[in-house]
C-alpha cells in the first residue's frame, strides 16, 4: 500500500490486517519498518519516484 504511514494509510493498514488481509506497507526508510509490522504489514522499503527499485521489491 502506498502511503502506509500516512494519516489515512496507517488506519487502512491496520483495518485490512484485522479483517485477514495480506498487507504490504511502502516505507521509504527502514526507521518506520517496526510500526508497519506493528499494525500487521510486511514493510516494504521502496520510493515512487525511483520504478526500478520498487519492481524489484514487488
């Protein structure tokens, strides 16, 4: 999910982990990787303006 961390994104996150979903949360840095799994998300370190590094990690 782009924008894991953000003020909706991070409620998404944690209501489509509670109702059983498979969730991956993109994060830019690795700092903010404990809060996504925290809320049920695999963190995914990656940034939208760099495409080669996120087809890598998908």
């Amino acid at each position: 999910m782009a924008g894991a961390t953000g003020v909706i994104g991070r409620h998404l996150v944690a209501l489509f982990a509670e109702r059983g979903h498979e969730v991956a949360g993109m994060i830019r840095t690795q700092q903010k990787a404990g809060r996504q799994r925290d809320a049920g998300a695999e963190p995914v370190v990656c940034d939208v303006c760099e495409p080669p590094l996120i087809h890598r990690r998908l």
